[in-house]
C-alpha cells in the first residue's frame, strides 16, 4: 500500500468528524438563552469542548437557516452582537436528538466495554 | 485594528453577496471579542496576527459559509455525468471516423493535416464542453437523479453478465497502429512504395494507392469497434459479431490487395514468389522495374502474413463466439473472467 494516508492525519480527521457530528447537539443545548458566538465559544470550551471558530460561526448560520435557532444583533453594550437562541422547533428536535443520543451513547459504551 | 479590518474586507469578497455585510459584521465582532478576552487593553499587533492565523485564510474561512454542496457537478450527478460523457465522445468518435471516411471517399482534394487535428480538436472541446455546460446547469438548478427516493424491487436488479474482459494495452495499440497508417495513407501516399537506397528516389506501389479508400474504410470500422471495446470494457455478443465481421471486411481488403498486387506482377511476367530475386543480375545495379517488382513481392509476402494471422485471429474469435454461445445455454455458473 504505498499511497496510505499517515495514521495522524486519518486520526485527526476522524476525529474531527466525531466532534462535527456532535456540535449540533452540544450548541443547541447550551441556547436555552440568547448568547453571542464568542460567550457560547467560551461557554463550551469551560464545559471542556473546545471547538475552532471558524467551525461554530457557520454552523449557526446553517442551524438558523433550518430553523432551529433564531438570531438578532444587539446593539446595547459597546458594540452590536448577534444573538442566537434556540427556536420552539430546535427544543423540539434537541429532546429527540437527546434521547438518540443516550441510546448512542449506551450502546457504544457497551461495545467499547469489550475492547 | 487596520489588519481586522482588511481580513473581514478579504473574508467578504469571497462571501456569498445575499448575505456578505451580516456575516462581515458578526465576523468583525467576534474577532473583536475574542481579543477583548485574550489582552487586557489595546491589542498588540502580534496578538491580532495570531488571532487571525488561528482562524484561517479568508479564503478558508469564506468557504466555510458557502452552502455545503457547492459543487460544478455534485456527487450525486457525477456518476451520470461520467455515463453521458462516455456515450457523448464515443457518438464523437464514432461521428469523426464516418466523416473522416466520407472525406476519403468522396474528396480528391489533399488533405491538410493540421486543419483536420485543429477542427478535431475544436469539436472534441465543444463535445466535452456541452455536456458539462448541461450537467452544471442540472446541478445549479438542484435536479437530482433519482437514486434515493423512491421504492424499488432488488428482484428487478439485472443478472450478472459473465465478463470476458477486453485487452486495453492490446486495443490501444491497434488503434494507434491503425491511425498511424491511415494518415500515412492520406497525407503521405506518395512515400508508400519502396526505396532502393536512401538516396534512390520511391518507387510506388501502384495496387495499394489504387485500394487505399478501401483500406481506410476497413481501418476506420476497426477502430470504430476498439473505441466501444474499451468503453464499455468487455466483451459482448455485439461486439463479437461486429469484431468478427470487421475482419471478415478486413480479410476480403486483404484479399483485394492480393489478387491485384497477383494481377499486376502477372502483367509484368513475374509469377513465382521470389522470381524477382532469381531474376537478379549477378553483377551491376538491378533495373528500376525489377526493384519495382521486387517490392511488390515483398508486399504480397506482407499480405500473405497479414491475411493468415487476421485468419486465425478471425478463427479463434468465432470459436471463442460459439463458446461463450454453448457456455450460456448450457449452465449458468460462474466462468473465471477470459482475456480475449
């Protein structure tokens, strides 16, 4: 196999992927309030998910676009901020996501438990 | 916060206009935040430069706002797109080699060979040209060929077809052979004949110059055929029938350039194979005629070999037919692939 891919690099895309998978669900729940896209940066990564900027700002535009969030700028304070909260739509989905993602979770558990 | 300034500039040329200014703003802002988070005062300029390494080219970042499937021709046309690309430079080649033909044929004219690459060429990229013009259309428009909706019957999945796989390399060589001689047929004719030394002038061969819209013709078919072989990759009972008759055609051209080459020497009151050699004078410099006929011996000797190995090509091809024929009517299991 003289073209395979060095272990790191499949590594980090793999895990790049796991995380992508699960930023949905990790933003959706930490919207219950309005929040700009620097404080919800700063509030993952204090819950120990740190998550590159130039991911997060665009997934909240798409989570906006498919109705999930809604968003309007701010401009008390020093300077105008966009806020985005989580929609009637988007709790709706983030209960279902959640109880997806224990079953997921469980079951993984559960396999990893035997290697 | 000159350098913030022109990087939110270079993000927003590459953004989508519908929404540039808003995501230009948030971008500003955010950037703006996260120095505020990270330096207690004015920012220094190693700060900022560090910032906007971490985020990334603009150009990397303007990606990331484009919609996700922002493809010329997307994935899920793709695989069409390949299937009418195929099917649009076989019609191409199909259609170049018939015109081609129909210029031997019916054009007395000499033929500029750098006229007729430049209007293949042109063609072949407008060939190419439509079909992607039509698919990038199919895609901008979001026309999805319908291969997740939809329900279907795996019963109605065809049988697999035993491969007997073409030879690609084998193909290609023919096919390149083949064009070398017919453009040695149109655009050289006169350097078809034989040469007594490097100086002597060409003696032509009189039977190939009169045959030559009939060589191409066969040529022509036989490439024709190669094309298809190596697009669709195996053979088929078409091919075959069409293969075998190719060199039926090509074994009667061969039989024509025989007998006339035959005719001619005969003409000449030359017979025997080699009695052109056997007439050879002993000493001094044979006469142009004899050179003239002995390179038509030697031609017809070419022919003799060319029409015996295309014969058993040709044999062998009709038994493998029959084969194959026998084969399928007879069980349904699995051959190992052929190399025919």
């Amino acid at each position: 196999m003289a073209n395979q891919t060095p272990l790191s690099e499949t590594q980090a895309k793999l895990t790049q992927e796991l995380r992508r998978g699960v930023l949905v669900l990790a933003t959706l729940s930490q919207l219950d309030e309005p929040k700009y896209g620097y404080a919800l940066i700063d509030r993952l990564a204090q819950q120990g998910l740190e998550v590159e900027q130039g991911t997060l700002y665009p997934l909240l535009r798409r989570l906006e676009e498919h109705g999930l969030l809604q968003s309007e700028w701010n401009v008390e304070g020093n300077r105008p901020r966009r806020y985005y909260v989580i929609s009637e739509m988007g709790k709706t989905l983030l209960q279902d996501l959640k109880v997806d993602w224990q079953q997921l979770a469980s079951v993984i558990e559960n396999l990893l438990s035997q290697v | 916060m000159n350098l913030i300034d022109r990087y939110v500039y270079a993000v927003g040329r590459q953004l989508p206009r519908k929404n540039r200014a808003d995501i230009q703003a948030e971008l500003k802002s955010t950037l703006i935040d996260t120095l505020e988070a990270r330096s207690e005062g004015e920012p220094s300029e190693e700060q900022i430069v560090a910032l906007l390494t971490e985020f990334g080219t603009p150009e990397k970042v303007a990606a990331s706002y484009w919609p996700e499937s922002q493809y010329l021709i997307g994935p899920k046309l793709y695989p069409l797109f390949r299937m009418s690309l195929g099917i649009a430079l076989l019609v191409f080649v199909i259609v170049q080699l018939v015109l081609l033909g129909v210029v031997v044929i019916f054009n007395q004219q000499p033929i500029q060979i750098l006229e007729l690459t430049g209007d293949i060429v042109g063609s072949l990229f407008t060939t190419v040209g439509v079909v992607v013009l039509v698919f990038a259309v199919l895609q901008r428009l979001d026309v999805k060929p319908n291969i997740e909706q939809g329900k279907w019957d795996p019963r109605e999945l065809p049988e697999v077809e035993e491969k007997y796989e073409v030879n690609r390399r084998g193909l290609v060589v023919e096919i390149t052979i083949a064009l070398i001689i017919i453009a040695i047929l149109l655009f050289w004719p006169d350097k078809i004949g034989f040469r007594l030394n490097p100086w002597s002038g060409i003696i032509l061969n009189p039977v190939i110059i009169s045959t030559i819209p009939l060589i191409i013709l066969s040529l022509l078919i036989g490439i024709g055929i190669d094309v298809v072989l190596i697009w669709r990759g195996h053979w088929e009972t078409g091919t075959r029938v069409a293969k075998i008759c190719a060199n039926l055609f090509s074994i009667y051209v061969l039989s024509v350039l025989l007998t006339g080459q035959n005719a001619w020497l005969a003409e000449q009151g030359y017979v025997g194979l080699f009695s052109a050699i056997e007439a050879l004078p002993q000493n001094g410099t044979p006469s142009i005629e004899l050179v003239q006929i002995m390179s038509a011996q030697a031609f017809r000797i070419a022919f003799i070999v060319a029409l015996i190995v295309i014969s058993i090509e040709t044999f062998k091809m009709i038994y493998r037919f029959i084969k194959q024929l026998i084969d399928k009517s007879s069980s349904t299991r699995i051959l190992p692939p052929e190399k025919a």
